[in-house]
C-alpha cells in the first residue's frame, strides 16, 4: 500500500488568470518504494486565525468578524477557504503538482474580510487531504483511499492574496448592496452632480463624520 506525504511549497498569484485565482505548489510523495498510478486527490483548505498575531489596526478591522478581542480565545474558529480536486499524475517516489485556487473579492465573504482586514505577514492555511490512489501489483489494479489524517500546513503570504486581487482590481474594493440601495444612491449622485459612485459614498461619510444628519 503507498505510504504517502503531502507538504504545500508555495504560492503565487496567477496572472494571466479571467478571474482572481492563484496556484498552489503541491509535493506529493511516496515512502514506501511503490509506484502511484494516479491520485484523485482532494483537498479541503482552511484559515486557522488563532495561529497568528494581530495589530491594532488589524484588530480593529477584524472586529465585525470576530468581536473584541478580550473574546478571541473563543471565536478564532478556523473559516472554511475553498475545497479543491485534481487529478494526480503517476509517479514513483515523489512529484509536484500545482492547485489552483480560485480568489473572491466578495466582502460578504468571511475569507475575503480576513484577508481584507491583514496588513501583512502570513496567512495560516491549513490543507486537509482525502481521495483514491491507483497503482498496480502484479498486473492487476490496486485501491486505496488517502487516509483522513494526510494534512500540512502553509504560512501564505499576504502579500500574494494582494497581488493576486490587485491583477483584477486595482487600487478597488467591491461592495454588494440591495438594488433599493443602489438606487437611494443613485439619487443622491445625481442630486448633488456628484461624478463617480466612490464620489457620492465619500460625500455620505463626510455628512456624516461633519454632524448628524
């Protein structure tokens, strides 16, 4: 039976990607001197925030995702990322193979408003790995699962989560209202001749930072 080791190498934005994503750099090896077939391998991957420390000012930016921080020993809970599949080619030994992980700027999602929310460093993922491995002895094919126990962990740079939103986005950020929101602003755009959509948020939080309304 392949005794096998899954380590995560690194991470890079992709840059010719239609929509945000970056790969993933994945060594898959055997131990035991058998020859892989293939692995339909998947992986789930998770944040572990507790496994990091914070700034102030990240502290303050995470507040509505994790409350105050005297609570953190109770509600940094590991945030669900992405869970992946792809096909492992043969091998005898060890290989590498890439994971591409697509990227949501969407801020309505937990992962997105973590990311949003670091300055930099890394960002502590953890890779959860199950699937069926192929081989053969004998001449006849062999079956088995990936154990649930196969995982790593990678500290991700923040700075390639950046890149990789910056490709598409640069310099923006994306907010999801409801249409009789959009329209609200919209009127108020148009009523004070106000150019752009950032425009008119911006004269909003300046009514507001000036006096009540």
């Amino acid at each position: 039976m392949a005794d096998l080791f899954f380590d995560c190498l690194g991470a890079r934005a992709d840059r010719y990607a239609v929509t945000p994503g970056m790969t993933l750099q994945l060594r898959v090896t055997e131990t035991g001197g058998e020859r892989v077939e293939a692995i339909a391998l998947r992986c789930q991957i998770r944040i572990e925030p507790h496994r990091r420390h914070y700034s102030a000012a990240e502290a303050e930016r995470l507040h509505d995702l994790f409350g105050d921080p005297g609570r953190w020993s109770d509600t940094l809970k590991p945030l669900q990322l992405a869970t992946l599949s792809t096909m492992v080619p043969g091998f005898t030994g060890g290989t590498t193979v890439e994971l591409a992980l697509p990227v949501t700027y969407d801020l309505e999602i937990a992962s997105t408003r973590y990311f949003s929310g670091l300055d930099d460093g890394v960002v502590p993922l953890l890779l959860l790995f199950s699937g069926t491995v192929f081989g053969t002895r004998d001449g006849r094919i062999q079956v088995q699962q990936v154990p649930w126990s196969k995982e790593t962990s990678y500290p991700m740079p923040v700075e390639v989560w950046r890149e990789t939103v910056d490709l598409h986005f640069p310099g923006s950020a994306w907010l999801r209202v409801r249409r009789e929101t959009l329209d609200a602003l919209q009127r108020f755009k148009s009523r004070n001749a106000l150019p752009s959509w950032d425009g008119a948020i911006s004269a909003l939080l300046d009514r507001e930072e000036t006096g009540p309304w």
